[in-house]
C-alpha cells in the first residue's frame, strides 16, 4: 500500500501499552489488532475504505492546486459513499464558507459551497454519509454539542447534479458536550464513532477518547438528538515526546474494521500512525 513506512513505523512503534482495548461497561469492546503508518503530510488528516479493502488517505499535501487559488487550505477526514468520494474543506479564518467536493467514479468532481449560519466555525473537519447514502454528517472545532446534517451532495435528488450551494438541512443535537472532533463514520445507521482530541479531561476522563454517538432513528434531516459515550482512550505511543494529536477515524462495514489516526509529537509527527480495531465477539 503506498505511503507505509515500515521502518518509521517500526520505530515509532517502539512503545506498546498492550494489544488489547477495554470498554464500559455494555457497549462493544473493540480490540485493538494492528498498528500500520502512514505519511502525515500524504495522510495524515484522515482515511476512508473503498469498497475493495484498500484505503484512501486525505492529508494536506493532497489538496488539489486549484482548490488551493481558491483559498481551500485544510482538507479533513473524508469518507467515501457509492463510491463516491466526499472531502470537507475549510479556508483562512477569515472564511464565511466552507467546502464539500464530490468526486465521482469516474474522477469528474464537483464542489459544494455552504455559507456559514449565524454562529457557525469556519472549521469544516470531516464529512461522513449515512449507511442509505441521503445524508452527509459533518462537525467543527471546539466546545460543541451538535454535529451538522446537510443532504448528500449528489446522493440526494435534493442537491444540484454538478455543485453550488449547499444549505444544512438540520443538526444532531448532542446529550452531553463534545470538543475538538476530528473525524466521524457511521458504524449502523443510527450510531457514529467519533476521534476526538480533547485531552482535558473536562467532559470526559479518557484523554484523546473515540465517542460513541447513538441515534434513536436513522438521519432524515429532522432534529433528532444522540446520545454521546466514551469508548477508550485512543493510543498515545511514541519514542517522542510532547502533545499528541488524533486525527481522522474510519469503519469499513465490509471487512469491520475500524481504524483511527494518531499524529506523534516532534520529530515522530512526520509519520501517522493509524490504528486497527475489530469489535469483540464474546
């Protein structure tokens, strides 16, 4: 697979805490069943599966240089529906719009502009469609305690075919406060896994912790509530030390395999190390 660095990654992955990942009590436990390594600047602001099993890597070097003129600089944890590739873009903090290109199958893309609502970041950190394709998910930096629902970019019949302006439809009110998400993917259709890089403990005790936000329906661009947990605290392993960060976080439905990134401090931040999980049986 293109950017593994084995030998960055064997060195960075000097550290284990052990191969296992407890949960609370009640909700999956994930076991945690590989580590592989990915190029920060190629990769490292977040992943997705394709429906073969390979993995799209989205990072900062990847940025098209056309988007780039346009004032589009941050790409963030993509996701990929119908073989269609959704990618969350944001600007200069000056922005009043944030960006959603489509890319088809095919490779035509299209790009899907929303102007920010009164209150609303700039800050655009992912994009994740729902399991039935007709609504994209998305969240900004920060204390928040919502998540933002627009329709689908070319999914739904709602939007236009070749791009323009998209408006949110709704929110997904979150039960309890949230901070600095980085990534988000449906696992069903009424619950997300979200990689957070909250570190504070503040909301909750597990540093850097993935979340799990329940739904009591499928999204239908209504408002609808979820109900937020956390799982684990995500790894922090390195011969470097200092400030991690957690960045994008994927479940591919074929193979159930969830995987979350993490950006090491120093020196070590020029390698991503991306993490495997598979949900416990028993």
């Amino acid at each position: 697979m293109r950017r593994q660095l084995t030998v960055v990654g064997a060195l960075l992955g000097a550290l284990t805490l052990g191969a296992g990942t407890a949960s609370a009590a009640g909700d999956p436990h994930w076991v945690e069943t590989g580590t592989a390594y990915t190029d920060t600047l190629g990769g490292g602001q977040g992943l997705a599966a394709r429906a073969d099993g390979s993995l799209l890597y989205r990072g900062l070097a990847d940025i098209p240089l056309d988007l780039r003129f346009k004032g589009w600089n941050h790409v963030g944890d993509p996701d990929i529906a119908r073989g269609h590739t959704f990618d969350a873009y944001q600007g200069p903090d000056t922005a009043t719009s944030k960006m959603f290109a489509v890319t088809t199958p095919a490779g035509k893309r299209y790009e899907y502009v929303h102007q920010l609502n009164p209150g609303e970041k700039l800050n655009n950190s992912f994009a994740t469609v729902s399991p039935d394709g007709q609504w994209m998910v998305s969240g900004e930096w920060g204390e928040q305690r919502r998540l933002q629902v627009f329709p689908a970019p070319l999914l739904n019949p709602a939007t236009s075919p070749t791009g323009g302006d998209l408006k949110e439809a709704w929110q997904i009110t979150l039960d309890k406060p949230v901070r600095d998400i980085q990534g988000c993917d449906f696992v069903t259709d009424t619950r997300l896994l979200c990689a957070s890089n909250d570190a504070t403990g503040a909301f909750f005790p597990e540093p850097r912790p993935l979340l799990q936000v329940d739904l009591p329906r499928k999204v239908d661009g209504l408002p609808i509530t979820g109900s937020v947990k956390a799982l684990f605290a995500l790894p922090q392993r390195s011969v470097c030390t200092g400030t991690f960060e957690t960045e994008g976080v994927d479940y591919d439905v074929n193979s159930g395999t969830l995987r979350a990134e993490v950006i090491a401090p120093g020196v070590c931040a020029v390698a991503t190390a991306v993490y495997s999980y598979k949900q416990a049986t028993g």
